[in-house]
C-alpha cells in the first residue's frame, strides 16, 4: 500500500476518494526511561531510548491507519499527517496520530 505525505501521487491516477483513515497509538515511558532522558537533558546528547519509544508509536499508529485503509478496499492513503502529543499525568505519556484520506488508483 502507498502512503505518502502529498496529495496525488505522481503517475497514477486516483479514481475514488473513500474516507479518512486514522490509526492512534498511545505508549507509556517509564521511569527508568525517564531517569535516563533527564540525565542526557543535563549532559547533553540524543535520548535513543525515547528516540526508540516514538519510532516504534509512529510505526504503529501508520500501521493502524493502513489496516483500516485496505479493510475498505483503498490502494492508497495519500495526505499523511502524523501528530505526537504527550499526554497523562505530567506528560508521562506519548500519543501519536495518523490521518490521511484512503483512495483508490486507476
């Protein structure tokens, strides 16, 4: 299944507009987790455990959002938008979004 970002995909023609399509995902960080970012916040440096943390949310919010596109025959989503959001009490957890609308192409 194409995703893309755009809103036509270059050499193909889209054919049918079905709905918008979302695929949500919500994951908790723990406190080891949080221990560690907080360190590299004073010393400076990447925190590759949350890195970690939002690649694995983002794969599985665009993974919800395409199952839901191909149960309704789409061959595309095209539109993506992919929001992150922390949410929970202070902030101790990550939400991440994906929409874009499923299409059909000729």
């Amino acid at each position: 299944m194409l995703v893309t970002t755009t809103h036509q995909i270059e050499g193909r023609q889209i054919t049918d507009y079905i709905q918008i399509v979302a695929g949500e995902t919500i994951l908790g960080v723990n406190v080891f987790k949080d221990i560690a970012a907080g360190l590299r916040n004073i010393v400076g440096g990447r925190s590759q455990s949350y890195e970690k943390e939002l690649v694995q949310a983002r794969e599985m919010a665009l993974a919800e959002m395409k199952e839901h596109a191909l149960k309704l025959g789409a061959d595309a989503v095209v539109g993506v938008d992919i929001a992150y959001q922390n949410i929970g009490t202070e902030g101790s957890m990550l939400m991440v979004g994906a929409s874009g609308t499923a299409v059909r192409l000729a």
